[in-house]
C-alpha cells in the first residue's frame, strides 16, 4: 500500500526485497531525512539479513508496488550455494551501511 513501511529502523531483519514493479523511498532515522528513491530491478534488506541483523532504516512505500520477499534463512541457505554472489551482497551491505 502507498505510504505503508516495508519495516522501519531497528525492527529484526527477517526478509530480503527485490523490487519488481514500483517506487520505495529509504529513510533515515529520523524519519523525515530521505536517503534515496529505489524502483524495478532493485533490492534492499541485505544489511539487516547478513551483517546486522536489524534494520538500519526505514523504507516506505511510494507508488503501487510490487515486491518479492525472501526470508532470511532461505536467502543464506541459497547464497551458501553461490559464495561469489553471498560475498558480493555482504559487499554492497557493508557499502551501503
């Protein structure tokens, strides 16, 4: 839904996005700071699923949207299979946080 938090900052991280349709804004702590716009082909909850455990922001529903949801234990479980691709994403974590 529009204006809906996908999760806010601090909540346990559970489950990694990827954008498949839509617009999501990501927010700082405060709640008001925008970061960034994220749209199609993007993800977002690597950090909280793979370095910190919780969330580092918030993200906020911006236009109709549409996003797969990987739960944290499945994520790991696949990117044990492609270490290459569970070291990039650990990466772009570490980057990004």
């Amino acid at each position: 839904m529009i204006n809906e938090h996908v999760f806010s900052k601090d909540a346990a991280a559970n489950n990694f996005y990827l954008i498949n349709e839509g617009v999501c804004e990501v927010v700082a702590s405060d709640e008001q700071t925008l970061i960034r716009f994220i749209s199609k082909g993007t993800f977002f909850g690597e950090i909280g699923c793979l370095l910190t455990g919780k969330r580092s922001c918030s993200v906020i529903v911006r236009t109709t949207t549409i996003l797969h949801k990987i739960r944290k234990d499945h994520l790991i479980a696949i990117l044990e299979a492609y270490p290459s691709q569970y070291k990039y994403l650990k990466a772009v974590g570490r980057q990004r946080l």
